[in-house]
C-alpha cells in the first residue's frame, strides 16, 4: 500500500524527472501525475502533510499515536514551520533524548521533495520549505480561483443557524448588530466549507413584552392628544414609538377605541412595523435570513398544551407552589425550571422548545443559536428539552456574543433599550461606512465584550485596519493596470524560480494558509480569525510593495511577480467576501 506521504514523493519525481527527459509519452503521464497530485492537494493544507509526514516517517516507527502540532514560527529565521517533536520523546524506549531528536531531523531532512533543510532548535524541529513547493503551490491558488480555500469537509451536512432574534419592541441596537454580522460571517463560512447551511431570524412576538409594547405605545398615543400617561417600569420608553402611532391621530376609528381594544391593535401594529425595520436595517448591513419565523406561528403549529403532553409523558414535569416545573436536573441543569406559572402563562422554555423541535422536523440535523450574553444561563433548559424531546443535546451548539460598547473620542456610551437610550444600528451605519462596522464587530472573539472605536472607524486612512486591509486589494488592481500599460500581461506558466526575495515567501505562505484559516474560523466558530489573517496578509504585502518593484525592465521576473500579486489578491477577494467586505478595485 502506498501512504500518502509516498504518493507525494512519486507525483514530484514523475513530474520532475520525466520532464527534463521530454519524452511525449512520460509527459502525458506526468500530467495526470500533476492532475492527482492537485487532487491530493486540494485535501490537505501545508501543516497537515507535514502532520501526515511527521506521523508516517517518525512517530510511527516510535510506536507514538499522538498527532503532532504544526506551528507558524514567530521569525522566519526559525523556518516555515515549526513542531515541538520533543514533546513525543518516547521515555520507554532505550534511546537518549538527544539521539531522538538528531534522529528526527536526519530522517526527515532526507525528504527533500519538500523541504530545502530541516533544523533543530531545542525541542523544536523547525521546517523549511522548498521554493518550488512553496511557489509552486501558487499555481492551484489562481486556478481554483474564487473557489480555493473552500472544501467539502462539512460533507452537505444540513445546519440552521439562529441569530439576532431581538424583540419586535424597537429598532436593532449595536448589540443585536454584532450578532448579525457574526451569525451571517458563520453561515458564509460553512457554506464555503460543504456544509448546507441557512440563517433564520425568530421574532419574539408571543411574550408579555409584546402586551408591554403595546401599552407603551397607547400611553405615547395619548401623549400626542394631549392626555397625561406614564409609561410602566418594564415599558419601552424610547421617543421612536411616537413615530409608528402619529400616524393614527385623525383615524376616527382608532381613536374612538376603547384602551384595551387600542393596546392589542397597537400591539400587532407597531410590532409589525418594527419587523419591517428590522429588515431594513439588517438588509443595509447586508445581513440577510432564508426565513424569518413567528413565535406565535410556531406555537400554533405546536402548541403549549402538546409541548406539556410529551414532558408529561415521560414524567419530567410536576406540580409545585401553583406552578407547573419541568425536571431540568434529570438532564444536566442545575435546578428545575418553570414551564407554567402561577398566573397560568407560559415561561420561554416552552415556546423555545416547541420552535427547536420545528428546526429538527425541518429536516435540519444541527442546530447553531447566537444568543445575548444575558441568555447564558438559559442553555441547559433548552438542551433538556431537545433531549427530552429526543433530538439529542448533542445536535444543539449555542455561541454567546458578548456586548458592545460604542466609544467616541475617548467617552463610552451607555445603553438601555427600555428607557430609550441606545444606539441604533442605523444610526451608526448613518455615520460609519458599513464595511468598517462589520470588520469592526470581527475585530475580537463573539465571546470577549468589544469596545467599538467610532472616530477610527471612520478614518479613511492605514491607521483604520479595514481601509488597510481593502487599500491592499485596490493596490492589486492598480499594479495590473499599470503592467498592462507598460505592455505586459500576466502568464500562467511563469518562471517562478525567479521569486527569491523574503518578502515573497512570507506572501506565499500566508496564501498558502488560506484553506487553513477558513477551516480553523468554521470548526472553532471563530470567525475573527478571517480578518485578523486579512490584516496580516495585507501588512505582509503593502511592506513588500513599499521595498520591491512588481513590474520592472525584467520580463520573466515581472511575470513571476505579477502571478504571485494575483494570487495574493484572489486570497484577498476570497477572504473579503466571505466577512462580507468590498473588495474595492480603487480607494
């Protein structure tokens, strides 16, 4: 049986060797070597055949079974790669440490299809790249084009993703904005990665707040007609529902309503105003849903009385104080909770676990939930139900996205939706240019809080990390223009044997590390690793067009460079639209 590592090493001395012979036959041959070789490729990033010749060529003979860690060293003068061998040093064997570890390095010093040295630092083995690998590797970059980086490890696997779901009882506030971003950035990114992913929105319109919207906005009614009101403690304060009920002044018939009948037609008024904003002002964030879908709807489909039949079924409910608990202690949680209170309304376990059990009968075998840090400690409830409701626990994730917090010119701003105060997205979109805002909210882990810097957001200048990232993509483009007024034009078969300066290996190798990246922000979920690698790409780049010159009196070279100049675009268009950022071709 031939391993992987083996078949890398006969694809590149068929290519390499039969070549140079330019024998017809042996070329044929050695193109459908190269056509696997790219397949076998297209499977695996750099670290992981390095992983894989690590595992094959060393640990094994050893008898070790662990997998080794593959790292990016923090100098270039410590290799390409890095891997802390000595951390698998076998005790048990009648071997020296030292002998180990000179073994290592002379063994794998001695594939060198793919590294031009191996050396030893410490514990470390560090691995440097062929130039040919290294470059050669380019050649599948511009080739796959808007596609590399993608792959098929999700497998079609079907995936709902939820996320802002805020209360129809105001416009969406900057929090509710981080989770857009994040919760559309997650889908994109498993979708990029063979999963069958969909964005839902659930809008919240069944709870007491939508009575609480609803008698805010008759107090606010009556304000406008000149009557006294106060609104209730746990109302909705904000000045913005005066402008959805104004427009009600001179109807006779609302005016001639009595309260109660006014409140529920405020109700279902406003909130369905609101739901219309919400879009609105998620579609100009260019955060869009597959669906949006009704609690209400939800709960006619499966009601609270079917949600009690099946716990009561299973004996995972009683009665307690005047109030129906559900045994969430069976299933992991710290205490029971309520399902049914004294007043004989229901809590929001029960209209959570009917919608999750809609999600699984959708056809959908995982489920991923954005929720407010303020939700943390409604995660076990939810899992006990899905697991008493026999979908497994184990099919639902939920990622908590911590607060923002908006800060101009050194003063943080405070917000509070029910007294009105807060900031809406639309109003930071009004000031901010909607690229920064996104590139902004990725700028740190969903789950660490982020302090959003208003005034270098709107700084069109290197110092704003999305406009140094987007000026790198427009460099790009002016670089081709300027070569195709100097009569040259980019060839798919450059000599690339003729890149030699430092700074084109760094910019190969962070390409190269495209494919990596996406799968690491698509399996952790952690999507601020997209424009972290952006910004490093894009540093990388404006320092090597600050010392080289691209197009220069030398043809084959200006080739060689314009190729890697596009596939470090491609990476960046690919990056860029996967966080949902323009790629500008001007700035």
């Amino acid at each position: 049986m031939v391993t992987g590592y083996s078949w890398i090493t006969l694809m590149l001395w068929f290519t390499y060797s039969w070549k140079k012979k330019g024998n017809t036959m042996v070329l044929s041959l050695s193109g459908e070597m190269l056509r696997w070789k790219r397949l076998y490729k297209d499977m695996m990033s750099l670290k992981e055949e390095i992983k894989q010749i690590v595992i094959e060529g060393i640990l094994k003979s050893y008898g070790i079974q662990t997998k080794p860690v593959i790292e990016i060293p923090p100098k270039a003068a410590f290799g390409d790669f890095a891997s802390n061998i000595s951390s698998f040093f076998p005790c048990e064997k009648k071997i020296s440490f030292d002998d180990f570890m000179n073994t290592v390095v002379d063994k794998l010093s001695k594939k060198n299809d793919m590294f031009e040295k191996v050396l030893r630092k410490g514990g470390y083995v560090n691995f440097f790249l062929h130039n040919r690998v290294l470059f050669g590797r380019l050649r599948n970059v511009v080739e796959e084009g808007a596609q590399f980086g993608s792959s098929n490890a999700g497998n079609g696997k079907r995936i709902l993703v939820e996320f802002v779901s805020a209360n129809p009882t105001g416009p969406l506030n900057v929090v509710s904005a981080r989770a857009g971003v994040v919760g559309d950035v997650l889908v994109k990114l498993l979708n990029f990665t063979g999963y069958r992913a969909d964005a839902e929105f659930y809008i919240n319109d069944a709870g007491r707040q939508m009575h609480m919207l609803g008698e805010s906005a008759e107090i606010r009614f009556k304000e406008l007609l000149g009557e006294s009101g106060e609104i209730p403690e746990d109302g909705y304060k904000g000045e913005y529902i005066k402008d959805y009920v104004k427009q009600f002044l001179n109807d006779k018939k609302v005016v001639s309503m009595s309260e109660v009948e006014r409140i529920q037609f405020f109700k279902e008024t406003v909130k369905d105003e609101m739901v219309k904003s919400q879009k609105h002002s998620l579609e100009r964030f260019d955060v869009r849903f597959k669906k949006w879908i009704s609690e209400v709807e939800i709960l006619k489909q499966f009601s609270v009385q079917q949600v009690l039949k099946i716990l009561e079924d299973r004996g995972d409910v009683y009665k307690k104080d005047g109030a129906i608990w559900f045994s969430t202690t069976k299933y992991g949680d710290d205490k029971d909770r309520v399902l049914i209170k004294q007043n004989g309304t229901h809590t929001y376990i029960v209209s959570d676990a009917s919608y999750h059990k809609n999600k699984f009968e959708r056809g959908y075998e995982y489920l991923i939930n954005l929720w407010g840090p303020d939700h943390h400690g409604d995660i076990m409830r939810l899992k006990a139900a899905i697991e008493a409701f026999g979908f497994g626990s184990r099919n639902l994730e939920i990622i908590i996205v911590q607060q923002v917090t908006l800060v101009s010119k050194g003063k943080k701003e405070k917000m509070s939706k029910r007294s009105g105060k807060f900031i809406t997205l639309d109003s930071l979109l009004d000031s901010v240019d909607s690229d920064a805002v996104r590139f902004f909210f990725l700028m740190r882990r969903s789950q660490a809080h982020l302090d959003f810097d208003v005034e270098l957001a709107k700084t069109l200048s290197l110092e704003n990390p999305v406009y140094y990232t987007k000026y790198c993509h427009a460099r790009t483009v002016n670089i081709f223009n300027f070569a195709r007024e100097a009569g040259l034009s980019m060839t798919d078969d450059p000599d690339l044997s003729l890149l030699k300066e430092p700074g084109e290996r760094e910019i190969a190798r962070l390409v190269l590390l495209f494919p990596e990246v996406v799968q690491g922000a698509t399996e952790k979920r952690d999507v601020h690793r997209v424009p972290y690698y952006l910004l490093d790409l894009a540093k990388a780049f404006h320092s090597y067009y600050q010392k080289v010159r691209v197009v220069t009196d030398d043809g084959p070279l200006s080739e060689a460079r314009l190729f890697l100049v596009k596939a470090m675009q491609q990476v960046m268009k690919n990056g860029l639209d996967l966080i949902g950022v323009a790629a500008p071709e001007k700035m």
